[in-house]
C-alpha cells in the first residue's frame, strides 16, 4: 500500500523517490496501524540530528478510539477535525525549550520540526500518509495533557493508510486532488549574496 500519487510534481532536480511521492493526505481507510508499524515512525524521529544533541522533542501518541485521541482532536479547528477525525493516530508535537543547564535553546523548534521530517519520510516509506496540522489550540492542548512548563506544544500529526478522496466533504475533495505546489528555488536559494539567484537554480537537464 502507498500513498496515492497526486498529478505528477515536475522537480527541478531529481530526488528520492520518498520525497517525490509525499503528501499531505485528508482522506484515511479505517485500517488500524500496528505497533510494529508505528515503532519505526518514532524511532526514524529518535536518530534525527538536534543542536548539542539535545534531542528537544517529545510526542504524545493516541489512537483512534481512545479517550486520548478524542481529548486531542477536541484541540484542533473545526476545519481540522472534519477529516483528522478518521485518522488512526493523532500524535502532539512538543519542544523542550531549555537545554539541561537551563540555557534558552534557541534551535528547539528547528530540531522537533526535523524530528518530524524524519518521521514523515519514515511513515511515507511504510505506505501510511502524514498531514501536519498548526491549526489547534496549544493552550488546550497544554491543559488537557499536563504538559508543563519548558515544554511547547507546536504541532499536531494525522497518520493512517491513505483512503478515498470521496470519503471526505466536496471542498477538501479538491483540494485532495489538486497539484503540489512550490516556489521555484530561484525564490530561496541564493548564492554568495542575498537576494543573488545561486546558479544552481538553473536546471540544466534537457526540457522534455
Ligand atoms: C507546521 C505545519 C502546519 C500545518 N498546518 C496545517 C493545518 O492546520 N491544516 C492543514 O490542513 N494542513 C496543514 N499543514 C499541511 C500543509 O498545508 C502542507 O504541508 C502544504 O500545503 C504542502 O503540501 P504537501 O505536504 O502535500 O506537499 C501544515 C504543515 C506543516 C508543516
């Protein structure tokens, strides 16, 4: 099983199959998640790389069905919940804000969201579909799950096996269906100067 491919991405550069084929799934089958799947998940975000090797992440893991999971989905925007409901797993993202000394660690939010991206790239592989969510309510969140201080709740995780677009509502069918978008890397990455196109951001492959 794997994600369903969404109209093609035109890359400006070859890259691993893992990166072409991820998305940001809405629809998800009922199927339930076995723990040995999940355990790689957690443990591709363990071997992530943190400044000073901190390792400022922590996850709250709860599955559909559970109080937990419905304690968690209760955080989310409406929006949010109308299809994150049938997720098999709803996981809450967490930094820890301070290194062990009690020093601000200014990377915290960096290193939890490359946690993440080790974790997505991981669950892609598995054939399970991934969809990070900003919208919640981290104060709610905070409550209900007793976190506490020196640690930040900044991002909610749907995972599942990727399901039907015509299991969701009519809008976010489309929007299921529409293309992947991004801007072209003549927009990011610059060389030797700001604002100075790097020449790497011409693609010199033969236009097909
Ligand atoms: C930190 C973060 C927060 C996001 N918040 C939401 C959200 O609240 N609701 C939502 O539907 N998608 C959310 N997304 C998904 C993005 O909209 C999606 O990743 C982006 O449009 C690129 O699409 P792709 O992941 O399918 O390539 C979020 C993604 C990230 C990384």
């Amino acid at each position: 099983m794997s994600l369903p491919p969404k109209p093609r991405i035109e890359p400006e550069a070859d890259i691993h199959s893992l990166l072409e084929v991820r998305w940001s799934p809405r629809a998800f089958t009922d199927e339930e998640i076995s723990p040995q799947t999940l355990r790689p998940l957690f443990e591709a975000a363990r071997w992530s790389a943190s400044c000073f090797n901190a390792q400022p992440w922590n996850f709250i893991e709860t599955r559909r069905g559970a109080e937990a999971f419905d304690r968690l989905l209760d955080c989310l925007t409406p929006n949010n919940q109308s299809w994150a409901k049938n997720a098999a797993l709803l996981v809450l993202a967490i930094a820890r804000l301070n290194f062990e000394n009690g020093k601000p660690n200014r990377h915290a939010y960096y290193d939890l969201g490359q946690s993440v991206a080790q974790l997505t790239l991981e669950a892609t592989a598995a054939g399970l579909g991934v969809h990070q969510m900003a919208g919640f309510d981290a104060a709610r969140a905070r409550e209900r799950f007793q976190i506490p201080e020196g640690y930040d709740p900044v991002s909610t995780i749907a995972i599942g096996f990727p399901g039907q677009p015509e299991r969701l509502p009519d809008k976010l069918q489309e929007r299921e269906l529409a293309p992947r978008e991004r801007s072209p890397q003549r927009a990011f990455l610059f060389a030797e100067q700001w604002g100075v196109a790097s020449p790497l951001t011409e693609d010199p492959r033969p236009k097909s």
